[in-house]
C-alpha cells in the first residue's frame, strides 16, 4: 500500500464536497492525491441508448476535459499537493475496488440517498467500501449523520475495513465541481 489518497470524482455536487474533504485530508497526511473518474462505456454499447460512437466519444472527450479542469482547480488551490487526474473506462466500482489495493484511503461523494435507499438500490459507495482493502470515506450532504460501517475479516474479531461517512456541514468546497 502506497500513501495515495484516492478521490473518485463524478462530476456531481456531492463529489465536489468529497474532492474538498480528500484534498483536505491528504494535506494533513502528507500525501498525494489521484482523482479519478469512470466512463462506464458499457452503459452506451450496443446501440441501447440510441447514441452514435462520435457522440459516445465526445461525451468521453467531455469528462477528461472537466476532469482535468477540476485538477487543475485543485492544483491551485493546493499548491503543496502532488495532485494527478485519471479517466478510466470502466465501472466505477471495480475503477475504485481495484485502486483501493495501492491507497491509503478513497474519497466519494454521496449523494444523500437514505440509509434505507442504499440498502435497497445499492451505492458506489457502500459496494467500494465493502471491496475496497484500504479505508473509505464517504462524503455525505448535511442532512444526514456521520456513519460507520464495518467488514469484519475472516476471523470475525477485528475491523478489517471501515467506511466512514462525513457530514458535509464541515469543509466548505474550496473547489468548484
């Protein structure tokens, strides 16, 4: 495990708050950051969308751009960082599953979907935290309470991994999404 932290970012509000939350925490571990984001490209083949592949392309084009727009954002803001961006084409969840092995923690946002709402639908989130072999975060919107949640190893003693959920009523985003 390398001391990476790992911020995965969908262009959404909530990660936003999460990249502003990672950052933040990587700044006090002295660590670098990588925010990377998923094209899931599968969700557009087989014409189900109705989508030509220049558009697909273009769309793919569009999310490295504002990816790297976001780094760069972040690059300014923290200066003393070492801070990369990644676009990968992939699912979120096995993109941030397979990151988790060199990371010493992943960032998510949340977006404020119940407790009893993931449970049902599942989240990006709690599939990562529940895969993932390093400690996730996941940043939640205001309204909802820190949470905690853990796996338990094999031997059912010890916290192997912990998601640990944060109200965003914290950090103010010094980064626009």
């Amino acid at each position: 495990m390398d001391r990476t932290v790992i911020i995965g970012h969908d262009g959404s509000r909530g990660a936003g708050s999460a990249l502003t939350w990672g950052l933040q925490h990587a700044r006090r571990r002295r660590a670098p950051v990588r925010v990377v984001r998923a094209f899931d490209a599968e969700m557009y083949q087989f014409g189900l969308t109705g989508l030509s592949l220049s558009v697909i392309d273009d769309m793919r084009a569009a999310a490295d751009r504002d990816l790297h727009a976001i780094r760069d954002q972040a690059r300014a803001a923290y200066p003393d960082l070492e801070i990369d961006a990644d676009l990968r084409i992939d699912s979120p969840t096995a993109l941030l599953v397979q990151l988790s092995e060199h990371a010493e923690t992943v960032v998510v946002g949340s977006h404020g979907a119940s407790a009893t709402h993931l449970q049902l639908s599942g989240s990006t989130a709690m599939y990562v935290a529940a895969h993932a072999t390093c400690p996730v975060v996941a940043y939640l919107p205001s309204a909802l309470r820190t949470l905690r949640v853990s796996s338990w190893g094999s031997t059912g003693h010890r916290p192997r991994r912990r998601l640990w959920a944060m109200p965003s009523s914290r950090p103010r985003s010094c980064v626009s999404p």
